[in-house]
C-alpha cells in the first residue's frame, strides 16, 4: 500500500508540475478572493513560506524544481527531484506538497531496498557531488533526456543500478551495469487512464504570476 501511495504522489506532482506546459493558452482559472491574496505575493515569498511549514532546515537545495499551482480555490506548492537516486539501506523524502490553503503538507519518501525502513527520522534528500555522479552515469547510459519530465527512480545496488520510470501511461524497470553501462532485464507495461472524468476546473494548474491581474 505504501508503494502504491508514493506512485500516486509521485504521478500527481508530476502531472501537476507540467500541466502548464502541455496547456500554453490555458490562462490562470478564476480566483476566489482567498487565493487572490495569496498569490498577490511574489513567487518566491509563497515558496519560502511553504519551505518553513515543511522544515525549517531544508531549502531549495533539497529540490530540483518548486512550482506554485492553484485551481482557483486552492495553492498548492510542489517541490520535486526529478532524478531519486538512493544509495544501498537507505531512505529519503525526495518529493513534498504543501497546500498553502489548507496548510497541509504531503511527503513522498523513496526507499532502497523497497521495504528498509528506519526508526530514525527521514532526511530530506539533497544532491552531493558523489551522487550527482552517479546520476550523470545512469543518464548517459540511458542516452538522449532532452525534454523528458518523467521521474527516474535509481536504486544502487552493489554491481548495478536499478532504474524505475513511471508516467501517466506507462511503467518501465531495467538495470544498469555500474562497470559497462549496459542496460538489460527491460520491463514495460503501459498504463490504463483513470476511469472517470476530472473536471477542469479542479484540476490544479501552475500559476503564471505575470498573467495575474492587479
């Protein structure tokens, strides 16, 4: 359950985070007087606001991207790490929503193996200089990235590193050998489309602050 938990989290932060892009003449949806004052701030006041309610010791160091979406009732800030590399016996929380509205706040935690887990508290995952090299590895090994939004999973293992990929449609796995880069035990399986309709008007959009009206 707590995997099926994570992907669910993991697919609506990334729909989420890119639903602009694939929408470029969606303009921001009506606001509601709570969220108009909300966003009457600039983008990285509401970014630093939802940092401090997660943890007072992260910062965008933590994350790759910070995005502010609203759908016209609610602000919803996701802070994301496209590439989760977790190193052997190991956990992290690489993914974090905070709805700005509700002040509730969403973590995602990515665990090597599936199952370890700790006592301890969770860190929050941030990029060193050994594991960014790990990651460089793993993205030349799978080749040409350019444009891709999906989140890659690596899992180190003591002579390879186990990849996952999850998107809206389809779920792949394979395996990278540490010493030649060689993928192999390639498995995908494509997804079925949730079975109902979402309404647009629920659906949470990244706000364009320069299209906000005064």
């Amino acid at each position: 359950m707590k995997i099926i938990t994570s992907l669910i989290l993991i697919l609506f932060m990334q729909t989420a985070s890119v639903c602009y892009a694939q929408q470029t003449q969606e303009k921001n949806p009506k606001m509601s007087k709570e969220v108009t004052e909300i966003l009457k701030l600039v983008k990285d006041a509401i970014v630093a606001s939802a940092l401090n309610s997660i943890d007072g010791t992260i910062s965008l160091e933590n994350f790759t991207s910070a995005t502010v979406l609203s759908n016209g009732e609610e602000v919803y800030v996701s802070f994301r790490n496209q590439y989760k590399y977790i190193p052997i016996n190991t956990i992290y929380y690489f993914d974090v929503g905070v709805n700005i509205t509700t002040q509730t706040t969403y973590n995602n935690s990515v665990a090597n193996p599936y199952n370890y887990s700790t006592e301890r508290t969770i860190p929050y995952f941030k990029l060193t200089e050994d594991i960014k090299k790990h990651i460089d590895f793993v993205k030349q090994a799978i080749g040409n990235l350019d444009g891709f939004e999906e989140d890659i999973i690596i899992r180190e293992n003591e002579d390879f590193y186990a990849i996952e990929v999850v998107s809206e449609t389809q779920e792949s796995s394979y395996k990278i050998k540490k010493n030649t880069g060689e993928i192999y035990d390639e498995f995908h399986a494509h997804l079925e489309p949730i079975p109902f309709d979402v309404d647009d008007s629920e659906e949470f959009k990244e706000v364009i602050f320069s299209e906000i009206e005064d």
